[in-house]
C-alpha cells in the first residue's frame, strides 16, 4: 500500500522556522512531480510550492523568498523549509505526489498542522 506520510508541522511565534517533511512508502516504481498544499479554517486548499522530479521549483506569490521546497528522490522524500512564519501562513499542510505505481496514481497525504502565534 502507497502512502504520504508529513512530519514537522507544531506551533511556532512569527518569524520563526518550521520545517515540513513527507516520506512515501510502499511499491513506488517512480514519483513525479511532487507539492505542498494548505487550508487554513474557512479558505479553500492552495497551492504552496511544486517541484519536479528535476528540481525544478514554482512557489505562491505568498511564500516566495520565505519557503524552499526540495526533494531527495532517493529516499522518496520532499521536505518545505518554512521561514519568518506569519500568523497568516497557519494552516494544515498537505503533501502531494504524483507518481507511478506502476499505474498513475495522484497521492495526498494526511496533513500536519501548522500554527504561527503573533
């Protein structure tokens, strides 16, 4: 069974850092293009950062030049260094990765919470 597991979310004061990890396990035989995502209570699911199975990257205008997302495709897992956190960057932070099992599949994980105290 495939499965995205994240770590690392907590509470943290404004301007600090977190930093987000998420491991898949299971009969992987490739994964693509893999992201971050957020709700935060009462907003729709968005967007944080991408990056390719290449390393390439595209960030929410929200969180450039504060977030880095990068990826070791030999543990088959992606990581989001959070810093100078805003209240406003509190949310569950969900993992995505599409990848190949060998079939298509399109995987999110469970979601970690992450809350930034003013």
């Amino acid at each position: 069974q495939v499965q995205l597991v994240e770590s690392g979310g907590g509470l943290v004061q404004a301007g600090g850092s977190l930093r987000l990890s998420c491991a898949a396990s299971g009969s992987i035989f490739r994964i693509n293009t893999m992201g971050w995502y957020r709700q935060a209570p009462g907003k729709q699911r968005e967007s944080v950062a991408i990056i390719t199975r290449s390393g390439s990257t595209n960030y929410a205008d929200s969180v450039k030049g504060r977030f880095t997302i990068s990826r070791d495709n030999a543990k088959n897992t992606m990581y989001l260094q959070m810093n100078s956190l805003k209240p406003e960057d509190t949310a569950v932070y969900y993992c995505n990765a599409l990848m190949e099992v060998p079939v298509v599949l399109d995987a999110w994980g469970q979601g970690t919470q992450v809350t930034v105290s003013s």
